[in-house]
C-alpha cells in the first residue's frame, strides 16, 4: 500500500518522463510471489502510466510462465498489442 502511495505522488510531482508516461519500475518475480501478485503489479503500474520491467529472480530455475510474463512484458511491441497476459500466445509472438 505505501508503496503504492508513494508511486501515486511521484506521478503527481514529476516532471521528466523519459518511458511510458512516468519511467520504468523494474518488477522482481519468481522471489516468493504467485502469478496473480505479478500480474497485479504489472497491470497496476502500467494503469498508473509507469512502464514496468520484469526481472527475473533465479532465472534460469524460473517456470517457463514467469519466463514468458518477462517476454511479454518487457518486449513493448507485444506488451501493447495484447495487454491480457492471459491471452498473449507465445507462438504468434
């Protein structure tokens, strides 16, 4: 929650908007978090107008799901044109 406050009143002061509306706020998964807790950061950031970058914790022991939330997240072409993680296929990228 604080966290939240705090990102709500750096979208109110800032000024200098170098990605999406307000910059990039790296998301750490796979570190003791569920798929529902990453997407709701994720789609909470981006409503708020910030760019969110996933990194992965232990990557190369990360479920293949994480690895394709990084895939879909931080490739902005994919990102935006399919903004449910739930219905991005990988295949069609």
């Amino acid at each position: 929650k604080r966290v939240i406050q705090g990102l709500e009143l750096y979208t109110k002061l800032a000024t200098r908007k170098p990605h999406g509306a307000f910059g990039t706020v790296y998301c750490l998964t796979n570190y003791d978090t569920t798929m529902e807790e990453n997407l709701y950061r994720i789609y909470k950031l981006r409503d708020m107008g910030f760019d969110p970058y996933v990194m992965i914790y232990d990557k190369p022991k990360a479920p293949r799901e994480i690895r394709l939330l990084q895939r879909w997240c931080n490739n902005k072409i994919i990102f935006n044109a399919e903004p449910d993680f739930k219905k991005y296929d990988p295949r069609k990228g």
